[in-house]
C-alpha cells in the first residue's frame, strides 16, 4: 500500500455543509485568507465537508454552481500547496444527525444511485488529480444494522468511481459515527487505493462536555484534563483493532475528525491533543482537526490564541 500524502490537516466545517446555505455562508465562511492561514499554520491538507444539496437538486441532477465553489476551493488550495479531502457530509436520504430526519438511503436503490451520481461527477470532474484531491464516501454512518449495506454501497461507488479516477485514493469509515472501534466490520479494501477512515472524540464526555446536542446529560458535564483517564495507553488501547484490521488487510489508518468542545479550557485543550497526537505519530496515522473556526471547535476562534502557537505543534 503506498502511503497516503495526507499528514496533518483541519477540517472547514460549516462552509459547505451543517449550515443555513445562504449566499452569505457560502461566500464568506471561508476565503482563500483562510486557506492562506491554515497553511501558514503548517498544515498539508485541508478536508472539506459538502452536503449534498449544496452540488445536487432534489431531483438527482447536479448544480453546476455548487461544484464550481468547489472548484475554488481546490484552486485556493493548490495555490497554498496543500492537498484537500473532498467529503460527502451528508447524502439524500442519509444524514449522521438523527434531527434532520433524513432517511431511506441503505435500503433505497433510487437514493443510492443518486449518491452513485455525485461520485460519479466529482470522480470525472477531478479524477486526474490523484496527487492533491482525495475522496471521502460519506460522514459518519451511524447504525450498526447499515454496515453490510455500506459494505455493499461503498464497493459499488468506488467501482463506479475508478470508471474515471484510476489512481484516487477513497476514504471509507464504518458505523458509529465511523468509530474507530468499527474499523474492524469494514469489508476489506476494494483496491490498493482504499483507505479506513475513523474519527475519534474520546471519550466522548470529555470532548463533548456542556453539548447540547448529545442528550440531557451532556449539557451540564464539566471533567478537567486531569480527570478523563486520557492517557497515551488509552489510545494505544482504543485504536488496537483498527491498526490490526489495517495491517491485515494491506492498508493504512487515516482520522477525518478529532477535536475538543470550546467549553473547555484551552490549557485542558492542548493537553487533549498532545496525547492523542503521540498516539497519531508513533501508528503514521494521517489526521484532519475538526474545525478550522467556530462550529463549537473553533482552532482559528479567538479564545484560542494563547496556546494556538502550542497546540499547532500537536496538529
């Protein structure tokens, strides 16, 4: 398996994805200053999360405008030298949060050859790229009785996809909001050019601590550093199966999210990161922060400043 050029990222959450998709938004949320920063930051890719209503109607045929503010995007980054991840946030009939009330997809042909379609248009439109644009199938699936309709899915999409993109590298992830305790239930890589994909927020009461968004618990959750028993062992322990799985199969790790809440101190912050990212070098496990700037994991926010210089040598 050769390696993936994909060391150290962030992710520009909110600009094309779990947004209100107004003009303003996708204009103005990120320009190429901020590209321009991500890079002086020493970052080598970026990865971007696309809905698919931003590129597709609901008829199943693709905006030429939508993919024209990803052409931008590409263009800002080649410009700074840095590589980017295209990733489908959310497809018609699928999305990781449970509240949007998107459903049908795993057990839908209609839905999934509508999936097939925009992977098949980003494939033809950016295939010759393989070097600097890279291709993540979906975010986060989330139920465990989805994951051999997945398996089936994701093997048809890329099958599709080498139809016009011979040498891109394909990012998939498995179930629990692609957990990297799931890795394991992936069906072994299609070819040479797949990649497991995980994204890791653990533990979850500590990276999402006072979110509301979790359930009635969360909210009120305050746990200092010094008490959530994260430790470099404990990664070790939580990333075992998936560096085993990987091995076995010929393949390499990558992690499309990590990251910390803004209710947490930004001292507790870097001490998060500069475990899990000792864990990330000693496995050459390739990783994309989440996020760039607000979204409740704001690395660009204000409040960040006094350990930003810190925390970029853990990124």
């Amino acid at each position: 398996m050769e390696r993936i050029k994909l060391k150290k990222g962030v992710n520009l959450g909110g600009w094309m994805s779990q947004c209100d998709y107004s003009e303003g938004r996708l204009n103005g949320f990120i320009t190429e200053e901020d590209i321009k920063k991500i890079a002086s930051w020493g970052m080598d890719h970026v990865r971007l999360p696309v809905d698919y209503n931003v590129i597709q109607n609901e008829d199943g045929s693709m905006k030429e405008d939508g993919l024209e503010r990803i052409d931008k995007a590409i263009e800002w980054a080649k410009k700074h030298d840095m590589r980017i991840i295209l990733d489908l946030h959310k497809t018609m009939g699928y999305s990781f949060d449970k509240g949007e009330n998107e459903a049908g997809f795993f057990g839908d042909e209609r839905l999934q050859e509508y999936f097939y379609r925009i992977w098949e248009t980003l494939a033809s439109r950016y295939g010759d790229r393989p070097d600097t644009i890279y291709f993540e199938l979906l975010n986060e699936v989330n139920e465990e009785s989805d994951i051999d309709a997945w398996n089936r899915i994701s093997h048809e999409c890329i099958r599709r996809i080498r139809e016009h993109a011979g040498d891109t590298f394909v990012l998939v992830g498995s179930y629990n909001g692609n957990s990297v305790k799931t890795v394991k239930d992936l069906a072994s890589p299609y070819d040479d050019k797949e990649i497991y994909n995980f994204h890791c927020y653990e533990p979850l009461r500590f990276t999402h601590q006072g979110a509301y968004w979790i359930d009635d618990e969360f909210p009120t959750l305050r746990i200092r550093f010094a008490e959530s028993g994260v430790t470099e062992e404990f990664f070790d322990g939580l990333f075992g199966s998936a560096i085993e799985k990987a091995k076995k199969e010929g393949t390499c790790l990558y992690c499309g999210e990590y990251g910390v809440i803004d209710i947490v101190s930004p001292e507790d912050t870097l001490a998060w990161y500069k475990t899990i990212h000792s864990v990330f070098e000693k496995y050459d496990i390739g990783h994309a922060a989440w996020n760039y700037k607000e979204m409740d994991f704001g690395l660009a926010d204000e409040r960040m400043d006094g350990v930003r210089d810190e925390l970029l040598k853990y990124l």
